[in-house]
C-alpha cells in the first residue's frame, strides 16, 4: 500500500471514529436518563428495562468498536510520524492538518498562510517525497 493511500485510509478510519463517537454520545443521552421515552414500556415490545438493557449492549458494542478503532488510528499515526521524517516542517504541517486533523483544504491553506492550491501542491510534493524515500528503503 502506498503513502497516499495509507494517508486515505486513516482519513477513512479517523471519520469512522468520530462517527462511532457521535453514535455512542447519542445513545447514551436517549437511553440514559428514566425521563427518556425508551424507559416506558410501550405496547407492542418487551418491558423498559428490556430497551435499557439493549441500548447497554449497542452502548458497550460501540466502546469496544470505538477503543479498536482509536487504537488503529494511533498506531497508524505514529507509522507515518516516522514515515514523515523526510519532510520540512511546513510540509508536515499540511499533512497533518489535512490527514490527522481531517481539516478542508480550505482550512489548511488558511493555517498554514497558503492559497489552497499552494496547500494541495505542497502535500502532493510531500506524499511524494515520503513514496521515493520508502522506496529507496
């Protein structure tokens, strides 16, 4: 697997983080106060403590699912941090705001006092970079 596509592959996982993130936030404010509509037994389904007792097992599923993943998205980052050693600093900077950070390139541009074509350029240059130093490796 190339640079490029390891850089788009944790972009991927790290949305797929925040997504699992959001979910779980969201799960627990519906599921967690006896206010909540899901703690009355509505005709038709089981008992309350039936959907409690489900949202904990969805709740616990996605902890699991979400500790997996951040630890992927860690131990990846720290991959390409050795990987980026090649790199000057502004082009490690384009490539984390844009990869880790999962900023826009308009944001990116912004930051780091670029135009947003200047940014694009600057990380096509260093994922370069980063491919022909790994391959002489």
């Amino acid at each position: 697997m190339g640079t490029r596509e390891r850089f788009e592959r944790l972009s991927d996982h790290l949305e797929e983080l925040y997504t699992e993130r959001v979910r779980l936030y969201a799960l627990r404010k519906t599921s967690g106060a006896p206010s909540s509509p899901s703690w009355e037994n509505k005709s038709g389904g089981g008992m309350a403590g039936d959907r409690v007792g489900g949202a904990a097992v969805k709740a616990a599923e996605l902890e699991r699912r979400i500790h997996t993943l951040d630890n992927q998205c860690r131990a990846e980052i720290r991959a390409l941090e050795g990987r980026m050693t090649c790199l000057r600093a502004r082009e490690k900077s384009v490539l984390r705001l844009r990869y880790f950070d999962r900023r826009t390139w308009e944001t990116v541009a912004e930051i780091a006092g670029l135009s947003e074509r200047g940014a694009r350029e600057i990380c096509r240059r260093a994922l370069e970079k980063m491919e022909k130093m790994e391959g002489k490796s």
